[in-house]
C-alpha cells in the first residue's frame, strides 16, 4: 500500500518523547518482523498513539498479516473473549500488559511493544484478500467486526490525499486514537503521502498537545464533533497556530450553529475547513464537503469522494433522482468493506458486498448535488402510526436551545428524551407539544448529568437505554 523507501530519510513519525522514526526505519522494522510472521497469520494489535504501535500495524499490513484492531485499554475480559472466538496466533502489546499473558511465548520486542505467540498454528484459513479487522463506531463490546481488505484502504487513502491535496511536507497530529477507523485513515493517509505524523497521547485540552501542535509545525487536525466542542470551549482557533492550513471533521454531525462559528474561523484565518461523512464499513471515507462550500452548504456532508459514487434509493429499491426527497443513502466504490466478521470462520469468506454499501442512513440531495443527512433508518418508529425520526428531534432542538446536549431514545409507545439542564423542562415539553403536537402521555424528559458518549465522542444509545426511568 506504502513505499516506505520511496521517502527514506523523511519523518514518519515522531512520538511524545520526541523519538524520530524515520520510513528507512519503518521500513527496517517491517522487514524483521516480515522475517518472523507468516503472511496470513491472524494478530490481534492492540492500538495506542505511540511509535511501537505504528511499527506493528505497518509491519504486519506491508507482509499481508491479517490484524484485528484494537484499544490498548480494551478490557481485559471482553479481549480474551474475542481471542477464544478468533483465536489469533499472536498479539502485539504494550508492555504494560505483558504481565496478562505471563504464559505467552515472547516472539519479538521494540520499542515498548511486544509480539507474542498465543496459539502454535493458525486455527483458520484466512481469505488472502483480508488484511484488517475493525469494530464498528456502534458495536462496542459485540464480536461484530468489519473485514478490510488492502485494495479498501488503499482505494480510500488515494481518495482523501487528492481532495486534501495531501504531501510529503505535511504534517498531522493524532488527535484521534489510532484504534477507530477515522484515526487509522488519518495514518494511512500521511504514510502513503510521506507526510509526518505526530504521534501523542495527550488530549486537545491539554497544554502538551498545543505545544506540540505549533512546536511541530502540524499542517492539519482532525477530529469528531465532541472534538469541536473542546476546541470551542478552549478558543482553539483565535491560538496561533501559523503553519495549520487544513482542518477536518467527521464521525458524526456538527451542531448547525458551531459548524457556522467554524467554518467562519477559518475563511477569516485562512485555514480550509472540510466536513467529511462515513463509515467504518467504507474504510472509511464516504463524502466530503469541499471547504469553499463550508458557509453556504452548512450542514451537508457534501459529495461524493474521488471515484466512488452516492446514490439514494425509496422504501420500493429504486433510485430518487430528484432533489428534497429522502432515501436511504447508497454508496458504491472501491473502498466498501468486505462484510462483516462476527467469528473466526466469518474470516474465510470472501468479499460478500461488491463494492455496495447500504448505510442505513436517511438522506436528500439539493439542485447542486450535496447530499444532506436526516436521520438513521433504525431511529425511527412509528407513534401513534406517525413516523417519528429521533435524530431529527435531537437536532431541533440542539438548534433551538443552543446550550443543552440532548439524546433521544423510543419505541413505538413512549419517547424518552434526555437533558442536562432541568430549568428547560417546561420550555422543551412546550416545544415538542407545538412542533410535533405530541401528547404529554407521548414523551418522557429526563434530567441527568451528562449525556453518556463513547470513546470517540457519539452518544453512546446503549447506556441511555439501561437507565432508570422511573
């Protein structure tokens, strides 16, 4: 995927404790490690933004070594769960977690990481096309896995690099962890490119990561929504950061009026402002909002990535093509998944989509072609025989009581809404009253703390649903 000599002497990679790892490096690593893993073999790697980390996952994609991608701070039962039902040969590890796995044999060591074997021979023969496994932004704890094959990530990488214009004197920042498919893109991104990636495990709040930001000369960042409202909160783009020219958003939708805010900043500074939409299942780029049309698209995801192709279809199959009707949102291009993995044995099988992606999500297009997402398919029901599109609640009201947080759950009886500000309760329940003439035996408002998000940002649905409603 990467000619790493191709850059020799460039920076790949330069770590907290500003180790510079260069690609005549990595790609020594990756020949030793080539050396002591057979292609094919299954590793698990346990993902941290740090250089062991990188060496790892590079070396075992440049040797077609299947890898299941990973949190570091996965817990512990939940991995040796998916180690049972997968049964990998080895793991690759920080050292802080070489003490879990005492009985392992200890294969190979750099860096902080280690490679250990945990089974002698391979338990599966595994699809030559596969090269990573990854969970999906909504499977937390499910052995549901997304299947990639090389040709995904490579088609995806080229993608981003050209609507970016991505290249060797380029330089990100993980601002995202390296184990969720819009943190992985970022690095493969910038490997392909010969870009330089700073690797940190510092937080965007944290005083480190914006001296690293503008000691290192980063040209881009990244970041989910909840990224946003951090910098937001912190004034990160009234800092001076003379060499950020690139900023990106994806992993979920900006609230209209931060977009805004944004998007402004960034025309007064400068800076290019791009909003981008996927899935892990697409490696995970789907569209992408050219930053000229950032102010006057806002809330779009945009079009489609260089050579792929979004189309929508009604509850009937056939294709909508004319704009402000809604269906389900289709892509189709290179960079589609090749299924899902829920076992070992699901390793096998070859690529069961084609390239098609049905994604679930609701969308229009405009007269200019700029697609625009309304909601999810499985987040609607059916009140009283009413359709009922909790996303689009959710998003009403974020616009129209601007400094709450707001999750909707439901069924087809009962809509339980969440906030964290109990003083808006009567203002809400007259909201929902006359915009959506709910009855009050129709909806619920709950008053917590703080609307529970997962690991990168999203409101984690889960957690809502298991809460005490009474």
């Amino acid at each position: 995927m990467w000619d790493l000599r191709k850059f020799a002497n460039n920076v790949a990679a330069v770590s907290d404790d500003n180790y510079i790892l260069r690609y005549n490096d990595l790609a020594e690593q990756t020949k030793i490690i080539g050396e002591i893993v057979n292609s094919n073999s299954l590793v698990f790697c346990l993902c941290s933004n740090t250089i062991g980390s990188l060496i790892g996952y590079v070396s075992f994609l440049s040797n077609k070594i299947v890898q299941f991608i990973l949190d570091a701070k996965q817990n512990h039962d939940y991995l040796l769960e998916l180690i049972d039902l997968y049964e990998p040969e080895f793991l690759w590890i920080p050292a802080e977690l070489l003490n879990k796995f005492s009985k392992a044999e200890i294969v190979y060591k750099t860096h902080g990481y280690y490679l250990i074997r945990v089974n002698q021979v391979a338990k599966y023969d595994l699809c030559d096309s596969l090269a990573i496994l990854l969970p999906t932004s909504g499977t937390t704890g499910s052995s549901k896995m997304v299947k990639l094959s090389l040709a995904n990530l490579e088609a995806n990488a080229k993608s981003i690099i050209q609507y970016l214009e991505i290249n060797d004197n380029d330089k990100t920042i993980t601002s995202l962890p390296m184990h969720y498919s819009f943190g992985l893109s970022v690095i493969n991104t910038y490997l392909i490119a010969g870009g330089s990636i700073i690797l940190t495990q510092f937080s965007i709040m944290q005083r480190q990561f914006l001296e690293k930001l503008k000691n290192q000369c980063v040209t881009s960042i990244s970041g989910v929504p909840y990224t946003f409202e951090l910098m937001d909160k912190i004034g990160f783009l009234e800092m001076n950061f003379p060499n950020l020219k690139t900023i990106c958003q994806a992993g979920g939708k900006l609230k209209k009026e931060l977009h805004k805010k944004i998007a402004t900043q960034c025309l007064n500074s400068g800076k290019n402002f791009f909003v981008m939409y996927g899935a892990t299942e697409a490696s995970p780029r789907i569209s992408y909002l050219p930053h000229i049309s950032a102010l006057d698209k806002c809330g779009s995801i945009g079009i489609s990535i260089p050579g792929g192709e979004i189309l929508l279809r009604n509850d009937n199959g056939e294709i909508i093509k004319k704009p402000g009707i809604v269906g389900e949102l289709e892509y189709h291009g290179l960079n589609v998944a090749m299924g899902y993995a829920n076992n070992g044995e699901d390793l096998i099988k070859p690529d069961e989509w084609n390239g098609v992606l049905r994604t679930g999500d609701l969308a229009k297009m405009d007269h200019d072609g700029f697609f625009y997402i309304v909601g999810r398919k499985k987040r609607i029901i059916k009140l009283h025989g009413n359709r009922i599109n909790l996303d689009e609640i959710e998003q009403r009201l974020s616009e129209n009581f601007p400094n709450d947080d707001f999750a909707c759950t439901g069924n087809d009886n009962m809509i339980h809404l969440f906030i964290c500000n109990d003083v808006l309760v009567n203002d809400i329940n007259i909201y929902l009253r006359k915009t959506w003439n709910f009855q009050t035996k129709t909806f619920q408002i709950n008053s917590i703390d703080s609307i529970p998000k997962n690991a990168v940002g999203k409101t984690d649905y889960m957690v809502l649903k298991t809460l005490n409603l009474n």
